[in-house]
C-alpha cells in the first residue's frame, strides 16, 4: 500500500478560532473542510511543507518557530495509508486570503464537528477541542 505523509495546520486566532479550508470543486472529497495543509514532498520536512502550503495556498507566511507540533492522525484509505500530524500556530505575517478557490471558515473549537472533514482529520478534532478549551471561571 502506499504511504502518504500530509501536514497540517490548525491556524488559531486571537479569539481562538480554527481555520478550515473547504476542498474546491475537482478536488478529491471536494466540498468537505479540513485543517489547511498539504503533502510533504520527497526531500522536504513535514514543517517546510507547512510553510510552504500556508504561503500557497492562503498568502500568509509562518515562521518554523511559529509552528508547535500537537498531534497526528493515522487514516487507511482504500487507495494509500495516510499519516498526517498536526501543528497549531498562532502567529503568522499576512491577511490570510485563499489563493486556491476554495473557501475559509474561522471556527469555535466546539462547533468543528458541525463541518464535514475528510475521515482523517476527524480524530484531531478532540485533541484541538482540549487544547482551546476556555477554563471555567
């Protein structure tokens, strides 16, 4: 089977929003949202993906220092095997702007299970709902 390793990142406003990216049109699981992000090229490490997808894909530029490792998901699909960790970032240069036609969402940490996701992404979402979650007063 083959092996895919995919990085993601969950970008965290000021008010503790994530970011998700609808999957355009054309795309495999199009229309469903996920933690932007993308494959890890042969020779590249998983944070320089990262860096590099958050540039191409929303106009924003993160800074390795920037990105704080917080878990992964393992995922079987029928065609290849799936690992992608997750990074949270909170700082970042630029307004994010999609550069690839799809759609963004600025989201609660309880409400991200409102959002289809590819099967993936779906177990960070607890890990990310932990993280964020506000303390009581």
């Amino acid at each position: 089977m083959k092996f895919v390793l995919v990085a993601a990142c969950a970008l965290v406003d000021a008010d503790g929003r994530v970011l998700l990216a609808r999957r355009p049109p054309g795309k495999p699981m199009a229309g469903r949202w996920e933690f932007p992000g993308g494959k890890v090229e042969p020779g590249e490490r998983p944070e320089q993906a990262l860096i590099r997808e958050m540039k191409e894909e929303l106009g924003i530029d993160v800074r390795e220092a920037c990105l704080s490792p917080l878990t992964f998901a393992s995922h079987a699909y029928e065609e290849f095997q799936l690992l992608m960790p997750l990074w949270v970032c909170r700082r970042w240069d630029g307004m994010v702007t999609p550069k690839e036609g799809q759609e963004v969402a600025w989201v609660r940490p309880e409400r991200l299970r409102e959002y289809p996701m590819p099967p993936a992404d779906e177990p960070l979402i607890p890990v990310l709902v932990e993280l964020l979650a506000v303390p009581a007063r």
